[in-house]
C-alpha cells in the first residue's frame, strides 16, 4: 500500500549435482572430435520424424482419455478402483523411461542484478555463479594450462523441459486460438468467450498457467462431450452415478477399449484426414451455420477493421480450398490431439 510498483530485473541460479551421466560424456574433447564430423548438416527433419515413437503415443493417449472421465466423475464410487487401476497400466505400459525415486543435492545460489536477456548480462551472471561456486578460483590455478574457460567451452547449453512445455503451449494457441470473435467452435478463441476468458496478450508466448488451464477446459470439455455420445448418456455424471447405483457401470477393461476407439476416431493425425476427406461411411448433413454472436464478443473489434495509418499494402485474394468433410470438426481432432500431447508431457514432467 502506498508504494510504487517496481519490477527488479536479476538471475538466480540453483546448483545440482548430476548423478545419471556416463563417464566421457562431459569431455571436451570428445565433443570437439563429433562436431569435426559435421553430422549436423545430414540431419533433416525425416530423420528427426522417424525418431518420434508413434506407437508410445498411440498407446498412451487412450489412458488420458480415460483419466478425463474419471477425474470429473467424483461421485462414483467405482472410480476409484478404477484409477488405482489406470495408475498401474500407466507405470507398466505408458512409461518409457522410468526414474527411480532419488533424493537429488540442490545448492541455491545467491541471485545477482544482470539481466540474462542480453550477452553482456548473461555472461556477468554466469560468471558470478561459477564465482560462487570457487570455479573461478580454480580456473586460476590452470592459467598456466590449456585453459577454455573464457571461451565458455566448458558450458553445455539446452533448454529446460519446462520452457520446452512452454513453447509448446504458444505454439498450441498460435495455431488454434483465431481469435475471440471467431463463430468457429473449433478455435480456442470461440471457447474462451463463451468462458467469458481473456485472450492472450501475445499467441507467440502465452501466460502458462492461466492459457494452460484454459487449453485443458477446452479439451477436457470435448473429450467429455464424446463420452456422452459413446456411452449414451443424456446427463453423463448423473447417468455413471445412476449406472453404479444399478450395477451397470462399464468395466475398467471395457473403458478402455472404447477410449482407444475414440482415441482413433478423435485424437489421431488420421481422424484430421479422415473428417476432410469424408470417406465412405460418412453421411452428408446439412450445412454448418455459424451461432449468433454473443454481446460479450461484439464489443470487439473484427480482424481487418482496424484503422490504420499511412499507405496500405494490396491485400492478395484468398484462395478457397474446397472441403469435402466437416472442417470445423477436423480443426476439433487436431486441437485435441495437440491438447492430449501437452497434458502427456506434463504427466512425464
């Protein structure tokens, strides 16, 4: 109260000490002999595409299914039998790489006023942590070596899995978000109006935990609204508690199954295919129209009507590209895709 906000620019750095690297994997020199191969100008993104197991996430995705209608299914008492049950599948089959439980050393170091933004203040700021850490001080006794310390040959940079998780979900709102106006149900933007949500300042770089709560509403509300359909449910939590009170609740083993159908009809780079092309099977509705707008959203500037300055730029004409399929429930099977991949990596982290 009464006093200005201020906003302090530093860097804090915390030390661990690594206990899961083979030895020779932090030399030097052998890292100076891999690059001398210039391998990294074979590597395309077929070679980075045929890495990705496929069948790791066609596999896993179907117990997050799952886990979505157990987790909003509180007052069913069979759940939760069946999610010591999902937690066990979980660990056999959807773990790739199991941790063991271990107690990791962590030394907080102390925070400094450089702003890592820039290479001038990056550079103070790890050189004040490795003066914490007596490093330079030992990089003094070696001066009369063959010393790389100046060069930094000695850091190894990469990109925590958190920024990694980040930059996933901007490029997630980046790809779906449209915008608030949007009458397409399929975007981001149309649910977060009807959530009466913000958007985001920037689609490049969302706020994390508000954007990622409000990908997970929007995925976990489609997700829960095809297993209404699936199971035939007009009220689905009041038809699981009725199931359970008549001992007609689907077995765990039966859930799955049907979750790894929706996870092929709905979740897949396929079901995107599938829902343009409309194949055979598929029986042609009558048009799709857009909803009224709400008042909420007509207060909003439409894309395109904003004033501007100065000489403007021909606009190219657009080139409609026919679709034969529902093109607003294939954008749906890609958002939820996107969406199940995202909650997949936060299960692994």
């Amino acid at each position: 109260m009464s006093r200005d906000a201020l906003m302090l620019t530093g860097c804090a750095g915390t030390f661990a000490e690594d206990e899961s690297f083979e030895a020779g994997s932090l030399s030097l020199d052998d890292e100076k002999k891999a690059l001398a191969k210039g391998l990294r100008a074979e590597l395309t993104f077929e070679k980075l595409w045929a890495k990705v197991d496929w069948t790791f996430i066609d596999n896993t995705l179907p117990f997050l299914w799952i886990e979505v209608l157990l987790d909003y299914s509180k007052d069913v008492p069979e759940f939760d039998e069946y999610y010591t049950k999902l937690c066990q599948v979980f660990m056999e089959t959807g773990t790739k790489r199991h941790v063991t439980p271990h107690k990791t050393r962590i030394f907080p170091l102390k925070s400094n006023g450089y702003n890592e933004t820039t290479m001038t203040g990056l550079l103070s700021a790890i050189k004040d942590f490795f003066a914490q850490l007596a490093m330079v001080q030992l990089k003094n006794y070696l001066q009369f070596q063959e010393n790389e310390f100046e060069c930094m040959e000695i850091l190894e940079p990469f990109l925590e899995i958190w920024h990694t998780v980040w930059t996933n979900l901007s490029r997630i709102y980046e790809a779906h978000w449209v915008g608030l106006t949007s009458s397409d149900p399929s975007s981001i933007g149309f649910g977060a109006n009807t959530l009466k949500r913000r958007a985001p300042g920037n689609v490049k770089k969302v706020d994390y935990y508000v954007y990622m709560d409000l990908l997970d509403s929007q995925v976990d509300a489609r997700v829960l609204n095809i297993w209404s359909n699936e199971l035939e449910a007009k009220d689905l939590f009041a038809d699981l508690g009725k199931w359970s009170k008549e001992g007609k609740l689907p077995s765990f083993e039966v859930l799955y199954e049907k979750a790894k159908t929706l996870h092929k009809k709905f979740s897949m780079p396929s079901a995107f295919r599938s829902a343009t092309v409309c194949g055979e099977g598929y029986k042609e509705g009558s048009p799709w129209k857009a909803p009224k707008q709400s008042k909420t959203s007509a207060a909003f500037e439409k894309p395109g009507t904003s004033k501007k300055t100065g000489k403007e730029k021909k606009k190219q004409p657009e080139v409609e590209i026919k679709v034969l399929g529902d093109e607003s429930l294939a954008r749906s099977t890609r958002l939820i895709y996107d969406g199940m991949l995202s909650k997949l990596i936060n299960h692994a982290i």
